[in-house]
C-alpha cells in the first residue's frame, strides 16, 4: 500500500488508514439484526418480507463475541464511532450487554443505535445504564393513516413517541428523530412534524427518499429535494444555517431563529457527500460494506470462524477500506446500479 493511499492519525497509539479519495475509516454501522418489527415500503415490503419469508438463523448472525472481536480490530484501525442498527436492532435479546461491551472497547467514544421506536420505552434505561450514548429513532410522520401507510401497518405513533419520552427521561439524548420524506406520500405533514418537536431538544431530520436496494421501485420524481422542504419549513418558521458538529457529518443543520432547537436535512440525491464519507457497514451475517449503495460484501465472518488471527483480520480489513473508491450518490445519473444490496440488511 503506497504513502499516498494509506494516512496515519494517531490517537492513543491507534491508527486510522483512508482509502483511495483519501477518506478514513472513522465510523462502523453493526446491523446486529435482519428481521423488522414494520413492514415499510421502501424498505421491508410486506409482499417480499411475507410471514414464511426465511431471515436468517440465529447462527448464521454474528455472535455478540464475534462482534466485539471486529470492533476491537476496527477501533485499532481508527474507528471512533459505532452505531448499532437492524432491521429492527432492538428484537435482538439482550442487546444492552452488547452495548455494554462496546462502551469499554478502547479508543470508541461514541456508541448510537438507530430504532423505529416501539421497543424503546421498555429498553431505554437499560440502554443508557449500560453505555449507549445517543438514540435516533426513525418516524415518517404523525398523520395517523400516513404513519401505517409507511409503517405497512405496523406499531402505532403513541408507541414510538412514548418510546421517544423514555430516551428523554433515560438521557440518551440528542435524540434525533428521521423521516424518509416520499412525494404523494408524506410531504404535506413534514410542518407538523417539526411542530410537535419543535422546543424539546429533540432534532427533526429529513431524508430524501432515494434508491436504496432494488425492491422500493425508486424514481427521481419520487424524492422530494431537501431544499424544497427547507423552503416549506421556513414559510413558517426563520432558520439559520448553522455549523457542522464534525467534519462529514451527514445532515446540514438549520437553527431556529427564536432558539427553539434545529432541524436537519440528509440530502443524498439532490446534495451528495460521498466525498465525506468515513462510514463503513457490517451486516448482521458478518459482510462488510463500504457503501450503503453497494451490491456486494466482503465476507468476514467465515475469516473469524475458520480461526484467522487479529492482525489477518486487520490486514484483509486493511485491503478491502484501501482499495475503496465508492462515490455511488455523485455518479447516480450517469450510472444507476441495477443491483444493490437491501437496506434492511445493512442499516441504512
């Protein structure tokens, strides 16, 4: 691996490499779970994810062992964040000695997990007793009827919110709040939506609805760009750009103009940031992506089951990140991916 391709950052004698564009490893999504409570469209449709739908065995998923062995390895490559995700992370059993674990892995100061909410209010304060940080917790609108139509009929919002009051009361806070926004769909209720959190500390987020996997059937005239929303939210409402918190941080952030907290806008088709990108993703069967457009992974399970040593696993982690060159969101117009993996099984 030449100078030019691999960067050092040091930071209690842990290194970070970057990949082809220069980026570095900072940040791992573990899916620890393929199943889902919800059924939403552009994600799990209940006509491919039927009841006889075969997800996969419990031990065929990555152990919590296995998980924590890889974070350690990643850690020591530079990672300093880890988000926990599914499907639905929560169906996992005991997965705050999961998070317990994590939290005592050195050199990760941050540990998140992304819910859509239902199981939240009995988790949460055992979630933060154990080290979670913070909680994002998906919810596409407070329109009764629309939140089933993009649920596919599962859960309730009383469920989701009074999971969101329980994180409150538990502190895993910033809670930030997502909404995949679909034009025809849901984009006339985004107003309430900021309204009911507006003055709470809790953060609104839109995402553009964009073609992740295959199953959703996207086209561009489905996405609603983030500045139309934006236009939308400030007819009622002054806001002031504000500040990354980091750099390569996904949403752009607006503040209130009568201090009454901020909103967020992810803006992966009209805006693209692959440039910033320092995610990487690790499936709940052990495949490692480099991007949440990608078709294929690399199998790190097998490795770690057949008996490969940290520093062989370091080192074919080392030459997959090395070698990455993804930038899918910058080049979608000139060529579409007709084959990508399903967001379920990576987390989004």
């Amino acid at each position: 691996m030449s100078e030019k391709v691999l960067t050092l950052y040091r930071k209690d004698e842990l290194s970070a490499m970057a990949d082809r564009l220069q980026r570095p490893l900072r940040d791992l999504r573990i899916s620890v779970m393929d199943r889902c409570n919800f059924r939403c469209p552009y994600c799990m449709p209940e006509d491919k994810y039927h009841p006889d739908f075969e997800f996969l065995k419990s031990s065929e998923r990555l152990s919590f062992e296995e998980i924590l062995r890889l974070a350690h390895i990643f850690a020591g490559l530079g990672v300093r964040k880890l988000r926990i995700t599914g499907g639905e992370p929560l169906l996992r059993p005991n997965i705050a000695e999961l998070v317990g674990d994590l939290s005592r892995v050195p050199g990760i100061d941050d540990i998140a997990l992304t819910t859509n909410g239902i199981l939240l209010a009995q988790h949460a304060a055992a979630l933060k007793a154990a080290g979670l940080s913070r909680v994002t917790v998906s919810l596409d609108s407070l329109d009764d009827a629309v939140f089933l139509q993009m649920s596919g009929g599962r859960g309730s919002k009383a469920q989701v919110l009074e999971g969101i009051n329980e994180a409150i009361t538990a502190g895993l806070t910033p809670i930030k709040v997502n909404a995949v926004v679909k034009r025809g769909v849901n984009e006339h209720t985004v107003v309430d939506l900021v309204d009911h959190f507006r003055g709470t500390g809790v953060i609104v987020r839109f995402i553009e609805y964009m073609d992740v996997g295959t199953i959703n059937h996207w086209q561009a005239s489905d996405t609603v760009p983030s500045r139309e929303l934006l236009t939308l939210l400030q007819a009622r409402w002054p806001l002031t750009p504000a500040q990354p918190n980091y750099h390569g941080e996904v949403a752009e952030r607006y503040r209130f103009d009568d201090g009454a907290g901020e909103v967020g806008f992810i803006s992966s088709v009209s805006e693209p940031f692959c440039g910033s990108c320092t995610r990487g993703r690790l499936s709940s069967d052990g495949q490692l992506y480099t991007c949440l457009f990608a078709s294929r992974g690399t199998d790190l399970k097998g490795p770690l089951r057949t008996g490969l040593s940290d520093e062989q696993l370091r080192a074919l982690i080392t030459g997959v990140w090395s070698q990455r060159e993804d930038r899918y969101s910058e080049l979608r117009a000139r060529s579409p991916a007709t084959e990508k993996v399903e967001m379920y099984y990576i987390g989004g």
